[in-house]
C-alpha cells in the first residue's frame, strides 16, 4: 500500500537531505516543491482535502508576500541611507553647533560658541584652560538674561598676547544668586568631512576639535 506522507514528513525529508539549509530559509521555489511532492504521493483513496490544500496555497502566498517586502525594504533602506549621506555631505566647510567642552583654536580669526541660561544672572564667564587646567584665557560677558547667549573669543590670553593655534579646554559659568553654577558649552566649529558607518547607521561628521559627532548632536547649521 501507498504510504501517505505529509508535508511536514517531507519538510523533515529534505532538511535532512540539505544539512546546510534550514527550514526557515525556504523560499518560495522550495515551497511549491514540497507541495507538489505531497500531491505526488497523496494517498488516492484518500486526497487532501480542499480546505487543507487551500490553506497551504495561502502559506505558499504568505511567503512570497514576505520575501517581497524585505526587498522592498532592504531597498528603501539603502535609498534612506543615499539620501543622509548627501544630507550629510552638504555640511562640509559650513560651520555648526555642538555642545563640546574642547575647543579649536585656528592659526588666525577667532573661535565663538554659545551657552543657554536657566535664569537671568549679573556675571557669566567662559574661561579657555590647559591640559592641566590652568585657565590661559578668559571672556566675561557681564548681566546676562536668560536664555541662549553667543560668546566670542579671539583667542588672546591673561596677559593679551594671542595663543597659539591648537585645541583648548573650555568651561563657561554664571552667578546664581550667591552661588557659581556650571553651564554646557556649545562651540561652532567648521565639518571637515563626513561617513556613514560600516555596520550601517546614521552619517556622522567630523568636525575640528570637537572629533567625530552623529548629526542628530549638531543644534544649529550657520
């Protein structure tokens, strides 16, 4: 007598045959064949029934509608990353703002930044530090409100004379009615390049003194 065989027995029968290949892989090619095999080898005295042949074409159609949409996906993911890197790549030579406690000093010119208030205050200083933090440099900006204030510095020193080019330590703090209080400092800096990372992701640029920063930390584009 025939025997009957299922499509799982036969599920089983060709992963067996294909060791490197694992059931959750099959495509839609593997799956027509395995129906296919089971309609060869249906007992004839008892065929599948209708409603169970129905329910594996809508297996089979399920499958092909989920292999079309990780393509279409895969492809709408590769046109979203296209589109960040040029998004990204308009930045280079424009100047933008992030927060950084580190600050670049050019040969010539002057580096300039901002800071936020939480409350109004009567003294607001942005000191330029060594290394070691000795402080080589001050700006006192006087009364401020509260709010964003911009601070420039020209890069001169205690003593007046101009600092040499390189990266320096910043700090910013405010008078808080009889007590010193610490503030983010946030410094425009120019985009030198950019990248999209190779495990994927969003584009990230590099900016002087400040390093290698994603774009959702840049606050501001001038």
């Amino acid at each position: 007598m025939m025997e009957l065989r299922t499509l799982e027995q036969l599920q089983q029968q060709s992963a067996a045959s294909t060791a490197k290949k694992e059931a959750s892989s099959l495509g839609q090619d593997d799956f027509m064949k395995l129906m296919l095999q089971q309609l060869k080898n249906q007992d004839p005295f008892k065929p599948t029934d209708n409603t169970e042949f129905i329910s594996q074409m809508a297996q089979l159609t399920s499958v092909s509608g989920i292999s079309e949409m990780n393509d279409n996906l895969a492809a709408l993911t590769s046109s979203l990353y296209g589109g960040q890197l040029l998004d990204a790549s308009s930045l280079i030579g424009k100047e933008v703002l992030v927060g950084s406690d580190v600050v670049a000093l050019p040969s010539e010119g002057a580096v300039s930044g901002q800071v936020t208030l939480p409350v109004s205050t009567q003294a607001v200083d942005v000191e330029i530090l060594a290394p070691s933090g000795e402080v080589l440099g001050k700006v006192a900006l006087g009364p401020q409100a509260a709010g964003p204030v911009s601070f420039r510095w020209d890069g001169s020193g205690l003593d007046g004379e101009r600092l040499p080019a390189g990266n320096y330590l910043i700090r910013a703090q405010y008078l808080n009615g009889n007590s010193v209080e610490a503030l983010q400092t946030d410094i425009r800096s120019p985009v030198r390049s950019v990248s999209l990372p190779s495990g994927g992701g969003s584009p990230t640029v590099q900016i002087d003194g400040v390093g290698t920063v994603s774009m959702s930390q840049i606050k501001e584009i001038s």
